[in-house]
C-alpha cells in the first residue's frame, strides 16, 4: 500500500505538468494563433527528463527593450529596421511586412531585403512605392515561447522635394541686404544652402528663420557683379536627399562714382572752364549720371548748376571776375555728385574742384622823351595796379618802329 500512495502521488504529480503544460499552451494559441508543442513524459524516467531543461519550456516569453521604430529615407538608399530583445538564447527572428494593410506576409532574404533572420533588418534600396510600408518582428526564443513586436514601425520614403526660390533673380545696390524666399512642394522640408559664386561679396551659407536668405552684400568694384546661391532640399533631420535643387543670382550694383579731370585750376577773365566728368562704372541697367552745383566768390558771373547730366559731360562756363582798383583773384567751387537714378540706389560720393579766376588789370601806361616822328627816341611805361603779381607783356609796333626788347 505504501508503493501504490507513492505511485498516485507520481502520476497526480505527471498531470498536472502535462496539464498545466498543456493549458500554458492553448492559451499561447488563443492568444497569438500560433501553433503549441506537447511532450509526453514517461513516469519511469521523469526525475531524469526533468533535470534537462530541454522539457522545462515553461519560460518568460522575451522581452523587447526596443521597439521597431519609423524610419524615413530618400529614394534608393538604405533603410534599417531593429529591435533589441532578450531572452533564453538562442533567439530567433522573424520580420514581416504589412505593404497596404491587407495583412503580414513574412520576408526572407531576396534582392530587396537582407538579415531578415536577424535583429536588424535591411532594405537594400528603398523605392517610392514602398511609402508607408509597415514592419514588425516575432522574436521567438529556445524554448518557443515567442514575442511579436507591438510597434508597427513605418517606412517613409521621400521623394526629392522641389525646392523653390524667390525670386530666382535679384538686383540689388551695395550694401543693401538680400531677401530671397525658400519653399518646396513637401511641408516641413528644410534647406542647405551653398554658394556658387560671390563669397568676396559677403555671400555664404546662412539662412535666417529657415526660410530666408537674408544677406548684405557689398560690391567694392566699379562694375556690376553677382553671387549665386544653390538650395537644396533636407529631410527634417537635417538628411540631405536628392531632390530637385533651385539656383538663385542676386546682381550688386556698385556704388555710382565720378571721375573729374580740370583741364586748367587757373584761368584768365572772361575765358571758360573744361571740366570733364566721367564715370567708370557699369551698372545692370542705366548709367550713371551726375548733378552738378557750383558756389562762387562775390563779384563772379557766369557760373552754372545743373542735373542728370550723362557720362563724358564737360563743364564750360564763361567766368568773370568783376573786381577792380583793386582786383583780385577769385574762386569758383564745382561739387558734382553721381547719381544712379534707374536703379533707385543711393547717390555716390560728392566730388569738389575749385577754378581760381584772375581779373583784368588795371594799368597806367606813360610815354617820355618823345618829340617828333623820327626825331628822337621815347620810353613807354605800363604799371600794373592790381591783379596778380606775375604778368607777361607783348608790344605791338602797328608802324614797325624800333623797340628795345628791355622795355
């Protein structure tokens, strides 16, 4: 009797490891639809079979420390999907695709995927047509028991964004700043920005609130100049992907100059100025042009002003000097400025030449020591009362008369 309580307490104790087993299992399959393993267990050896932990498959299911996550990827590049599990090892993975919502169909390796069998799975070349494709994975461990992922992890596949400029063109004067707006057909796109041409300008790579290029730039040189800008579009994690680029070309103008060349500073009453103005520069549309405002010593007559004059203008006024007993040189100032009218930019810089205007002299002129025609020789004397000091003398003789050179 006492052999038959210990051979009840054997096989009560079998049952309910098949059962418990066995109910374990039909629960998995409820559950996860997936299909159970049953061992039976003969009552001889049972101590032996449960010491090996091969029988001993009621175990944790793994554990997913990270899921699946979204990925987003240009067109023809690589895409990964991974997840870190643990478990009994060894574990096993099974990665499944979701590619319209019509339901799972497992992956194996082929010329789209690879690793499929392995924690990280690999999209060699990602095309537009896999957009929204979902992924999941079952990690299944020694025993069987199995976990499917609960993150349905998507794919975003980014099709170049269009970027769009504008404007595509600009002009601007010197020193102003630039405002070249950037869109694209995809929201959310941003922008890297490179520059062609035009660095020497001030022309770099910043963009101001992600949206705008908002650069002074400055044109020291006497002709019209440009930078150019290539936009290309990023992926919102700052991932350049190959779209369709937008160039931008912005024009500086430079400032409006004048060079003035005064044919002679100092010039005799009554005789006129040559003042030539011209300009160097060339503009993206016009020329320069310049006005002209002279200020003139009391006692001169004869000075002009004027406006939008062109290129290669010369000043040619007739100055008199009205001063006498006593006269005296006087000054004419010519401040001319260049003007870029066609463009709206700022005038350039004021250039002043002064033109010094000696007056007509005054003078006695005195005859001595003259008798008759013929006779006897005479001395003829011209003082100079005012003007400059230096004067130049010219004797006519209209009856060819002897004259001494030293008189």
């Amino acid at each position: 009797m006492k052999k038959s309580k210990h051979l009840f307490c054997f096989f009560t104790f079998v049952f309910i490891i098949i059962f418990s087993s066995y109910s374990l299992c039909n629960i998995e399959y409820n559950k996860e639809c997936m299909p159970c393993e049953y061992h039976l267990i003969e009552p001889g050896n049972l101590l032996n079979q449960l010491d090996n932990s091969n029988i001993v498959n009621i175990q944790n299911k793994p554990v997913i420390l990270s899921q699946p996550k979204d990925t987003s990827v240009c067109i023809g590049e690589k895409a990964i999907f991974y997840v870190i599990a643990e478990g009994v090892e060894p574990l096993s993975y099974l990665w499944e695709v979701s590619e319209r919502g019509t339901g799972w169909l497992p992956i194996e390796d082929n010329d789209i995927y690879e690793n499929s069998e392995t924690d990280s799975l690999i999209i060699k070349a990602v095309s537009l047509s896999m957009n929204k494709f979902k992924y999941r994975v079952t990690i299944t461990d020694k025993f069987g028991n199995f976990r499917i992922s609960n993150a349905q992890a998507t794919l975003y596949v980014i099709n170049g964004a269009i970027v769009i400029a504008s404007p595509q063109t600009d002009t601007i004067c010197n020193g102003e700043t630039t405002n070249i707006n950037l869109a694209s057909d995809i929201p959310g796109t941003k922008f890297m920005v490179e520059v062609l041409r035009g660095e020497i300008y001030g022309a770099n790579t910043s963009i101001a609130n992600d949206t705008t290029i908002q650069q002074v730039l400055t044109n020291n040189t006497p002709y019209a100049d440009y930078a150019s800008y290539k936009i290309s579009p990023l992926l919102a994690s700052g991932k350049l992907c190959e779209g369709i680029a937008d160039t931008v070309i912005v024009w500086i103008n430079p400032t409006p100059s004048v060079q003035v060349s005064v044919f002679k500073d100092t010039i005799c009453n009554d005789t006129y100025t040559e003042i030539s103005l011209t300009s160097e520069n060339i503009l993206t549309s016009g020329e320069v042009t310049f006005n002209y405002i002279s200020y003139a010593d009391a006692g001169i007559s004869g000075n002009s002003s004027a406006t939008n004059i062109t290129n290669g203008f010369i000043i040619a006024d007739t100055l008199h000097n009205s001063t006498h007993l006593p006269a005296y040189p006087l000054t004419v100032h010519y401040s001319i400025t260049p003007q870029a009218l066609s463009l709206g930019c700022n005038d350039g810089q004021t250039i002043t030449d002064s033109i010094v205007i000696h007056p007509t002299p005054d003078i006695d002129f005195d005859v001595t020591n003259v008798l008759c025609y013929s006779e006897s020789n005479g001395i003829a004397t011209v003082n100079a009362k005012n003007g400059v000091n230096i004067f130049s003398y010219e004797w006519n003789d209209p009856l060819n008369q002897k004259v001494l050179p030293q008189i």
